[in-house]
C-alpha cells in the first residue's frame, strides 16, 4: 500500500523536453516509475529515449492522457508558465498533480490550487517540492530512489533536504510513502492531508512529520493529530538556531514575535502526544524506537 502514488500510476512529465525534464526522467524510470508521456506545447509527435524506454512527447496534456491514461503530472516548467501548466493538467482531469518548480509567484499558486478545488478531481503536490516516493513502487518527482526501501513509515516534510535525511537515516526500516509538501507560503497538499492518508493506510505503522520555521501549518497540524490521529507520530521542526524576522530557505519559513517559532512548534506537537527531536538523527532514533519497540 502506498499514499497517493502507486505502482499502478501512470506518469507523464510536463517539460520533459527541458533539462531538468529529461534529467529526472530518467531517475524517476530508474526507481520503478511509469512513465508513459511527456507534454511540451509544439513538440508533438516527438519521442524521448530514457532508460531504454521511448517516452512519446505530446502538445497537450489532453492529447497525453486521451492517448495514455496517465493520471499523475510532473511538472518541470518555468515559473512563469507553472500556472498555465498546472491549468493544463487540471482541465484534463489529471488526479495528482505534482509540482516541482521553484520560485512560482504566491498569487499564482493561490489561483491554480482554488482552480483545483473547484473542480473536486485533483490534487496539487508543492509547488518548490520534492514530490513523492512510495518505494519499490513508484516516484513522481526529484527524490533519489536508492537511498531507503519499502517499509511501514510514513513521512510528510516542508524540506526536500531532510525528506532524503530522513529516508537515509531510516533506510534500514524503509517507508510506505515520503511525500515533500514544499515550503512556499502556499501548498496543495499538507501535514494534515499526508497525515490523515497515513491514518487511512494499513501499511503504515507510524509517521515522521517535518516541519520548519515559520506560519503555523504544525500546529494545525498538531491539533488534527490530537483528534484525528493514532498512530504514533515523531516530530522535527527545523529552524531552532534561526534569527527573528529573517526568510531561512522557503519562502513561508519566516517568523513575526514568537509566532511561527520552532520552540512554538515543538511545544503545541509535543503537548498532543508527539516527540519531536531536537535534531534529525535524534528524530530518526525516536522513530526506531517505536518501530522496533512495535516489532519486539
């Protein structure tokens, strides 16, 4: 079992034909994605060779799913064309959408994921986001696929960089699903929708969740888990050494009086029951606790 992605996902890539396209392309197929079409406006009828797979490039993400059936998105577009981009995916009724451009304007995104609510048909992974891996199955993003296995962890984090700390630190347990939501200051996917899928799932035993500076996603987050959430949960909030006021990575990491504080963060996930390390290997070793404790 995995959440969102599986290895019944039918993959295409939108900017395949694009450097960062075709160099992902080929990491994706070579952790067990399907990837089955590519999508650059002009270049139909074209053909990308990756992996020792001929991937058929479309115009249009209507004219890829009408002839594939894909039913997941990358997206690998300039930021100035992800709005166009994403619209183009939703209109053709893609149920997972996921993007991994950075630097996409906030008003953009606002108006592309009220795009997607309105239809009720898909969900929006980042923008600035890894993407997703469920392990041995699939992967529709940027996160290596050799770096950890299949297991029984969940994981949700802010930050591409700890997803794949994380993933390695664990890597002897493996994981249902990694899902990186992105940091920006607007997302599609949250902690709490990763969260409630990780509930939901039977192959998950227990859940990492990162979080980072700024906003106050964790501890909504923190407030779900206490009346939605029995699996047990680790926490790690990056940011503790950060100075006040200041923008650290992610454009959403940033902090107004003790308001979006890690030490805030920290305090609202633990008063629910989750132990948050004070660094990513201590988190790590919170989680073997409860996996081998579980197992023992």
């Amino acid at each position: 079992m995995a959440i969102f992605l599986t290895e019944d996902s039918k993959i295409l890539v939108q900017g395949i034909t694009g450097s960062e396209g075709t160099k992902h392309t080929a990491r994706m197929l070579g952790s067990h994605a399907n990837i089955v079409a590519g999508v650059t406006p002009g270049k139909g009828g074209q053909t990308v060779t990756s992996e020792g797979r001929d991937i058929p490039v479309f115009s249009s993400c209507q004219e890829a799913v009408d002839a594939t059936g894909a039913d997941v998105s990358v997206v690998f577009v300039p930021p100035r064309f992800t709005k166009g981009a994403v619209h183009e995916a939703i209109d053709a009724g893609i149920p997972l959408v996921v993007v991994i451009t950075e630097g996409v304007p906030v008003h953009d995104t606002a108006e592309f994921y009220a795009y997607a609510e309105s239809t009720g048909t898909t969900r929006i992974i980042g923008p600035n986001c890894p993407g997703l891996i469920s392990p041995g199955k699939s992967n529709a993003g940027i996160i290596p696929g050799t770096i950890t296995k299949a297991g029984r962890i969940g994981l949700v984090s802010k930050s591409g960089t700890l997803t794949y700390q994380m993933m390695y630190e664990l890597r002897d347990l493996g994981f249902s699903s990694a899902v990186g939501i992105g940091g920006d200051p607007v997302i599609g996917t949250t902690h709490i929708d990763c969260l409630q899928a990780f509930q939901d799932d039977p192959e998950t035993d227990a859940i990492v969740m990162i979080g980072e500076i700024g906003g106050d996603a964790e501890e909504r987050a923190a407030a779900y888990i206490a009346e939605h959430i029995t699996k047990p949960v680790v926490g790690y909030v990056a940011g503790f050494t950060a100075p006040e006021g200041k923008t650290m990575g992610h454009a959403g990491a940033i902090v107004s009086g003790s308001s979006g504080t890690a030490a805030a963060k920290q305090e609202a996930l633990e008063a629910v029951g989750v132990r948050v390390g004070k660094t990513p290997s201590e988190t790590a070793r919170l989680m073997r606790e409860i996996i081998t404790g579980a197992q023992a």
